[in-house]
C-alpha cells in the first residue's frame, strides 16, 4: 500500500507541472462539512462498495479519512477490485490540520 504523508501531498497538489490526483475523502458528511481539502470528493466508506465505480480506474486516488484507518481499509478495497495507483493520506485530515493548513477547523 502506497502512502503519502500530508506536506508530501501539499506539495504535489501546488506543482503546476504534475497532474493533480483525485482526493477521495471517505468520512461522514457531517466531518467533511466541518473540514476537507479542497476539490476532494465525498463518498462515505460505508458506500464505497456500492459507488466504487463511479471513480476511474487508471487514475491516481489518494484516500483521505480523519486519521488514516478507514482510508488504509478503503485504499485496500480500491486495490482489490483492480485500482493501481491508490495511495493513502498517512494520519488523515487530523495530521493535514497540524501539518499543512493550520487554520483548519479540527475535531
């Protein structure tokens, strides 16, 4: 399993010349509406099984959840049903809050 660590991501998503990956957040709306990053998508963990489809295959994934537990089991889901290039947000939107964009709104 491919992990990133949130200034690793931070940087990647301000390179210009490098093709953005699709932030897939896999928490409860209620904890996407008090915080996310920007341009990430919302599907609830609990619904990955049924909406998995709806993501492109041959694109790169990077899962996102509070601190890296339910994206780690998404991310292994992901690359089970044939997913190459998913990786996961070590220490999740908790750690991005500490690490990168200090302002965010934590719970």
């Amino acid at each position: 399993m491919q992990q990133i660590n949130p200034i690793e991501l931070s940087q990647w998503l301000n390179d210009a010349e490098r093709e953005s990956p699709i932030l897939l957040d896999v928490r409860e709306t209620g904890e996407y509406e008090i915080c996310n990053i920007a341009n990430s998508q919302l599907i609830p963990m609990n619904t990955i099984p049924h909406r998995f489809a709806e993501l492109d295959e041959d694109a790169t994934i990077v899962v996102i959840c509070h601190h890296g537990m339910r994206s780690y089991q998404v991310a292994s889901f992901l690359e089970r049903q044939g997913f190459a290039n998913v990786i996961n947000l070590n220490g999740g939107i908790a750690r991005w809050a500490e690490d990168v964009d200090l302002a965010m709104a934590k719970y």
